[in-house]
C-alpha cells in the first residue's frame, strides 16, 4: 500500500485543479539511476490504470503503482513539504536502506550492494550531497 498525507494531498488536489481537473491520478514510480541505484517518480496520470497497476485511493485522490514498482514501495507515504529549504513532494519509504541527500534516489535492501557503480556518478541533487541517511 502507498499512502498521502492530507497536505500532500490538498496539493495534488491544487495542481489538478490549475491543470484543468480531469485526471486519473498521480502514478508513482521507481526507476533505475541516480546516486542510489534507483529513482523515485510521480507524474500526473492521464491516462487509466491498467490491469498491471495497484491503485490506492486517498481521499478522493488515485495514487497508480505499476507492479514492478509497488515491491519497492510497499508501505511507502507522500508527504508535502514547503519550506524555503528542501519543499516538494517527499516520499518516505521504508523500503530504502540507503538514500541520497535530496531524497529523489534511493537503495532497497535488493539493490543496495553495487548500486554506487551501476549509478555512474554523483547526484546532481544540487544540495546536501549525497550518501547514507
């Protein structure tokens, strides 16, 4: 299961709101890269679940998880931040074992050894660098 804190949320609410109201969803998703190993993503969904996806509804909002992604966020919540320092969407997973200073890139305990290598580099986070948290 995937969750989303109230403010995040009123934020999403907000964002479909400007961009018209008609939407499926927000489809959350891991992909590989980044200074962990692996990336997290969010993206307006406009087109509907498939029968591959895992669809969690928070108040009145679809969270869609493709298959292959749910077993890395599992348990996994969406939170809104908006301080000056560090504001955005933030996914607090407990799942990750490692995770980078900006918080968009993370190891799981499958793909924490050799992820640093299989990542090619740095961040690019442009803040607090990098490492284990």
């Amino acid at each position: 299961m995937v969750t989303m804190s109230e403010k995040a949320v009123s934020e999403i609410k907000a964002i479909m709101q400007q961009n018209g109201g008609a939407f499926e969803g927000i489809r959350v998703f891991v992909a590989g890269g980044g200074c962990s190993g692996l990336s997290y993503g969010m993206q307006i969904a406009d087109e509907p679940a498939t029968a591959d996806d895992l669809v969690f509804d928070n108040e009145g909002v679809k969270i869609i998880v493709d298959a292959g992604s749910h077993q890395y966020l599992d348990g996994a919540s969406i939170d809104f931040d908006d301080t000056l320092q560090g504001g955005g969407f933030k996914i607090n997973n407990p799942n990750a074992v490692k995770t980078c200073g900006c918080g968009s890139s993370f190891a799981s305990e499958e793909g924490a050894e050799g992820s640093e290598a299989a990542s090619g580099g740095g961040c690019g986070c442009g803040g607090g660098g990098c490492g284990s948290h």
